[in-house]
C-alpha cells in the first residue's frame, strides 16, 4: 500500500480540519523496530478512511523521560511546546501507538492547558471494529497461540485491559494469558526512564522474568502495545535464545498483517 500522510500544516493550509491527529511519538519516529509499528497503524487508518494527519517535525518529545528521570523543569518545557503546537492547530482528539505518550498527553497536559481527548491505538482500533469500520476476513490468526503482555502505562496506570483483547478476539486467536496480567501485571523494565539508565543491583532483571513467563505459555506470538515493551521483551527472548522462534508483534501489525495491508 502507498501511503501519503498529511500533516497538520499541509491540512491547515488546503483549510481541511483531520478528524483525528496521529502523535506518532519519538520511538515511532526514530526507532526501526517502532517505525513499523506506525506504517502498520497509518496503513490501517488509511484502509478505514478515517482522516488523520501528523505534526511531522513540529510534533516533539511529551516529556515523559524528562519527568520519569526526575527532570521536572525539562518536562514542563517541552509540554508547554507540545501544547502550544497543539492549540494553536485547534486538535481535538489524539491517537497515539505509544502508551507513555498517551498517559502524559491524557493525564499531564490538561495542567498546561492542553485538554484533548486522547485514544491509545488499542483503543481506536476497538472502536473501528465495534463500528464495523474495520473487518478482519482473513483467518490466518484463528487458533494461533498468542500471550498478550499489559504495559504499565495502558494497564495499571489507565486501567485499559479488555480493549487489546478484543482485538485478539476480533483476530480468533487462542489468547493464552500469562500467569501476572492485567492489574496484576509485570513491567517489562523499561518504564519510569528504566530504559536509558543502567540496571541497579539484583539478582535478575525484570525484562528476564517477564520474557520467561511469556515463554511458558508456549505461545508461538507474544503480543505488545508499546515500543519500550518490545524491545525489553525481544532482548528476553534474545536472552533464551528463543528471539526466532517467537514472535513479538504490536496489536496494529497482526492486524494490518492479517488484512494483507
């Protein structure tokens, strides 16, 4: 498929008004593994025709590290920004495949005097299926064994839980769920700015003990909402030598891969 994403600034100038905007994130921007995550999520709105645009290079870090790692006067910099981009393009509502995004966009900016209505992608896919918007034929996925890993940020820190999984229903797959999900849940450990400092002093680390209770479940794909979530989990995998055999793929690429998008 050829995609053509618009941004916020060719919208603006042709007087088009998007219904949604696609905060694409720094991992989905930057990160090979991640910047397939979003074609497979531009792919799919566009499939729908839902009307969506991107900020491009105006678009910026939501600060999410910054305050994670303790850098309050750094997040507020950079939200304020964000905020003022934002406002100044009258957005109403986000999407995001990035649940760090998410939760500080949702939760954070309304402080600053951002106050938008904001979806994970998890979210708005469900929606685009319980609106008939989005059907899955192909079948490939039916009975395909598939573990679901809950990311702190959708999980326990914004309660979202059934919304991935009617994806998986949506898909007929066999959800095998691991022995902590949902609000009991394991953090892959790369949240709270985890992921850019050197691990402390322990026995294990966390992305070990996550990997190798998605391993015992025997499912042949680990399913993920989140690009610190599928790197932590993929060096797991790595770890047991299983990074062949298993896969780890987000809910938007099952999708986009079982509609041969």
């Amino acid at each position: 498929m050829t995609l053509h994403v618009k941004t916020m600034a060719e919208m603006q100038a042709n007087g088009e008004v998007p219904e949604v905007l696609f905060w694409v994130g720094c991992a989905g921007s930057f990160d090979d593994r991640a910047k397939k995550v979003t074609r497979s999520f531009a792919k799919i709105l566009t499939h729908t025709g839902v009307n969506f645009a991107v900020l491009g290079t105006e678009e910026s870090c939501t600060g999410d590290p910054a305050k994670r790692a303790g850098n309050e006067f750094l997040f507020q910099m950079q939200a304020m920004n964000n905020v003022q981009v934002l406002n100044m393009y009258g957005i109403k509502n986000i999407v995001t495949t990035c649940p760090h995004c998410f939760n500080t966009l949702k939760n954070e900016y309304p402080q600053f005097g951002g106050h938008y209505e904001v979806l994970h992608h998890a979210e708005f896919l469900e929606k685009l299926i319980e609106e008939g918007k989005l059907v899955i034929e192909d079948r490939s996925t039916e009975g395909k064994k598939i573990t679901y890993h809950d990311s702190c940020y959708l999980g326990r820190a914004n309660g979202v839980y059934e919304a991935p999984r009617h994806i998986l229903e949506a898909l007929k797959a066999d959800l095998v769920e691991m022995k902590r999900c949902k609000s009991n849940g394991l953090c892959c450990g790369a949240g709270g700015a985890q992921m850019f400092k050197e691990a402390e002093k322990g026995s294990k680390e966390i992305y070990i003990e996550r990997a190798e209770e998605a391993i015992d479940t025997k499912a042949d794909t680990i399913a993920v909402n989140c690009p610190f979530c599928t790197t932590m989990m993929h060096d797991g995998l790595k770890h047991f030598n299983k990074e062949e055999s298993i896969q780890i793929k987000d809910l938007s690429e099952l999708i986009a891969e079982a509609m041969h998008l």
